[in-house]
C-alpha cells in the first residue's frame, strides 16, 4: 500500500507540475492567483507524502545480533541463581 501511496505521490506531482508550467499566465486576476495557488498546495502535498514513504523503498538493513541463552555453551556467563533454580540435573 505505500509503495502504491508512492507511486501516485510522484505521478501526481509531475501532473500537476506540467499543468502548472502549461497553463501558467503571469496575471494578477483572482482565479489565475487562486488556480495557481492550488496547484502549487497540490504539489507541496504529493512532496509530504514522497517523503513519508521515501523511507520504505530505501529500507537499510539493520545489524541486530541476537542473543541466545545456552547453558550447554562454554563461552556464556555463569548465573548461579539461574541455574539452581533451571537446573536440568
């Protein structure tokens, strides 16, 4: 589902893009201002959401070591309470 929200964040950034250098008119009436002030509204909101989901393509592996508790192992520390109270033996 995000990499869909992606996908149309970006399609439709470039849309509204080229319809904003298209249709672009350098006036002072209302609706060229109110009309131009939507598209770039428009655009601002598919920046947010490519930048909500930009970390879910670049998804970096993260080194977790795991830590596995066995009492037959020679190199873990000795919990003497531990092991009276689990104690196979």
């Amino acid at each position: 589902m995000k990499i869909l929200t992606l996908i149309l964040s970006i399609l439709v950034f470039f849309g509204a893009g080229y319809v904003l250098i298209i249709d672009f008119k350098p006036s002072l009436e209302m609706n060229n201002i109110l009309y131009t002030a939507l598209l770039v509204i428009l655009m601002l909101i598919c920046i947010t959401g490519v930048l909500y989901n930009f970390p879910f393509l670049v998804k970096q592996r993260r080194n977790v070591k795991k830590i596995i508790y066995n009492s037959y192992s020679n190199k873990r520390i000795s919990n003497k309470e531990f092991d009276q109270q689990y104690s196979i033996l």
